[in-house]
C-alpha cells in the first residue's frame, strides 16, 4: 500500500518541530548554564580583587623602600665599582709614571658612558617604533593618570623647559605623532652635548622620580606606550648623567669651572649615598677651606686677577687627584653605607615575603572554592555546547538534503501518478 503524500509531510513536519523544540530547549540550558558560570567568574573576580584591597595598604610601603633602596644600591655599587678600578690605576702608576685622572681614567669612564649611551639608542627605537593609534589617544587625554602627568613635566624640565612651561598641556606637542618621531631623539642627543651635568634640583628630582615604582619602565608602559617610551628616556638620562657625575672629572669639559663643577659633583654624590653625619662633616671641610682661601686674599686686584687667570688654567690641563689611601677610605665607607642599606631593607624584604605568602594563600584558598563548583561547570558546559552544534549541524544537513515542502508534494503526486500508469 503506497503511503499518501500528505501523511509523509505530516510526518516530516512533526519531527521538525520536534527537532526544533529539542534544539530551542538545549539552547536555553547552554544559555543558563553560561550565564551561572560568568556570575560564578564575576564573583569569584570580585572577590581576588577584595584580597589584593586588603593587602595592598601594607605591601605598598614595603614595595616603595624596596624599589627606592634597589635604585640607590645600583648608584653606590658604580661608585665602588668606579673608585676600585681608580685605585688600581693610581697604584699601577704609582711604580713608574705619574698618574693623570683626565688620562689614565678617560677608557674606563668612557666605556661606562658606552653602555649608558647604548641605552638611550634602545630607547629611541622604541620611540621611533611607537604606533601612531596610542599617541593619538594619549594626546587627547584632559585627566591623565598622575603618573604620566608626573613623567611628561619631568620630560620638558629635564628638556630645558621653563617651569611655568612644564605642563600636560604643553607637553600635548611632544607627544604629536611627527615630533615624537622625527624630532624628540635628535633634540635629547643635543641635550648630550649642550650639559655636560644637569642641575643639581634636575638631577635630584630625577633621581626621586627613578626611585618611585610607580614611575619603573614597566609601570608606565602600562598606562600607555608613549608614556612607557618617556619613562624610559627619563631613567636613561639618569643612568647616563650618573656616569658623568661618578666619573668627574674625566667626562667633563675642560674649562676654569671644571674643579668647582666636580666638587659639586662629588657633594651632590655625598646627599645621595652617603649618611648625613659624613656630608656634614664634608661641608664643614669646604666652609673652612673657603674661609682660609679669603684670609688669603691679597688687596692687589690687578694680581689677583692674574693669579686666578693663572689658576684657571692649571686646573684646565691638571685637575688636583686624591691619593690612592684616600680613594680607599672612600670605598671602605660607601661599602659600608651599602651594608647598612641592604641591613635596612632585609627587614622590609622579609615582611614584605611573609605578606606576598598569606595573600597567594588566601587567593589559593579562595581559588580551590570555586574551583570545586566552577570546573564542573564548564564542563558541563562545553559538553553541552557541543551536543548543540552537533545538533545544529544534523539539522542543517536534514534541512538541506530534502527540497521545500511544496516541492516535496508535488514530486510525491507526480511519482505516484507515473506508478499508477505503469501498473496499467
């Protein structure tokens, strides 16, 4: 008995819907159990954050005097490292010879100039590499996070920008796309040659602004590229100048100022590494020594004029050197400065190791929680949504393979009538 056309659409229509309803309800399981599984990651994300809150306020101090004292170790240890190698040479030439700082000294203060200087030339690549995209979006700030307020004045100060001049504002022309480029590195390298040192407040403030964590390379690379970029430039202007300022005089131009240049030098060193109680006793050292050079004065101007022309040029072609002993003392007392540094940062190393350890096993405990309801999840989850493609794709095929169904009926009359005329 041939099957009635109308029946077998029928039938095809039923398991359509059938197929469709199976299809629309395994969706909405897929469905809710993703939206379970994001509250549960919303949740569980809500709650790290809430762990990292509550310690964040005891390890940010510790963080700030590990990073700041890790910044000064690396200025002392080139200053020991810089005086061993001095003292070397100085009793070298101490067997025959004379010893000359500005001479004997020039290859090794010029090859810690090399590395410094190799620096800067890896952060111009990294401007010249800067995508046009981020520095658009940079430059179209009006509140800026702080710390790229902070790299950006420093930026223009270092720069030789007037104070009143350093600000976000103006610092919107350094960060256009044909300045940042073309122009920025070609200016810093003049800024080489023009200062032979900074000022000592650039310097300092450099220095302060090195020693923030918040201002480290990686720190600012995160807020933005071109910040990270200037953040870079910033620390290597530093490193290149701290060569220049440990190595006077050899670095230094020669001229009448060269001795005074390089005992502000060495006294700017005296603040930054050495304790207190030394850099006073320093500065009581040149007060008398000045207060002696006047006593000394004569009223003769015209041959105290030629005296200090005479001076002049004595300290230009043969800058007064400290004995081998006195370079030693020196070294034994920044070793010493270095110890004390790395006693006092032991302690914050310690508390900050013993915080860093409850706060990973809080997040570990918090993790194993959710771990237990939310891996089970997801992969009820992916089994489900793979049954629904799977699903999905068998009723497409079903869908495919058959024509429409006005189609299907006609073909069905047309067959059964070609049937019919046979079996007559």
């Amino acid at each position: 008995m041939l099957t009635q056309p109308s029946d077998e659409l029928e039938r095809l229509r039923k398991e359509l819907a059938l197929e469709e309803n199976d299809l629309a309800a395994l969706e909405d399981n897929v469905e809710s159990q993703s939206a379970q599984l994001g509250y549960l990651h919303t949740e569980y994300t809500i709650n790290k954050t809430r762990i990292y809150h509550h310690y964040e306020p005891s390890l940010a101090p510790l963080r700030v005097v590990t990073y700041a004292a890790a910044q000064r170790q690396s200025l002392i240890e080139l200053q020991i490292e810089w005086l061993e190698r001095k003292v070397v040479e100085q009793e070298r030439r101490s067997q025959g010879g004379q010893y000359i700082e500005i001479r004997d000294m020039k290859p090794a203060a010029e090859e810690y100039l090399r590395k410094a200087h190799q620096s800067l030339l890896r952060c111009y690549e990294h401007i010249s590499e800067c995508p046009e995209e981020p520095l658009h979006i940079i430059s179209q700030y009006t509140c800026p996070p702080e710390e790229a307020i902070a790299t950006m004045e420093l930026v223009m100060k270092v720069r030789g920008e007037a104070s009143e001049s350093c600000t976000w504002k103006a610092s919107q022309v350094l960060l256009s796309y044909t300045y940042f480029h073309e122009f920025f590195a070609m200016r810093s390298e003049s800024l080489l040659k023009r200062c032979d040192l900074l000022p000592n407040e650039f310097m300092s403030e450099l220095e302060r602004f090195c020693a923030d964590p918040h201002h480290s390379v990686c720190s600012l690379y995160r807020i933005s590229t071109p910040i990270g970029c200037m953040g870079e430039w910033l620390h290597a202007i530093r490193n290149y100048y701290r060569v220049k300022l440990v190595t006077a005089p050899v670095l230094l131009s020669r001229h009448a100022d060269t001795r005074r240049i390089t005992e502000q030098a060495q006294a700017w060193l005296s603040v930054i590494t050495l304790s207190e109680e030394e850099t006073d006793q320093r500065q009581r050292q040149r007060e008398q020594q000045t207060t002696v050079a006047k006593d000394a004065s004569t009223d003769n101007a015209e041959l105290g004029a030629l005296v200090s022309a005479c001076e002049a040029g004595r300290e230009s072609l043969l800058l007064p050197t400290k004995s081998a002993s006195v370079t030693a003392a020196t070294v034994q007392k920044l070793r010493h400065q270095l110890h004390k540094l790395r006693e006092s940062v032991r302690a914050a190393e310690a508390e900050r190791t013993a915080i860093e350890g409850l706060l990973q096993a809080k997040l570990a405990e918090v993790r194993s929680n959710y771990d237990e309801t939310m891996v089970p999840l997801e992969d009820q989850l992916e089994e489900m949504t793979e049954c629904f493609g799977q699903r999905l794709t068998r009723k497409g095929d079903v869908a495919a393979a058959p024509p429409l169904p006005a189609a299907t009926a006609a073909n069905t009359t047309d067959n059964a009538a070609v049937t019919v005329a046979a079996a007559l």
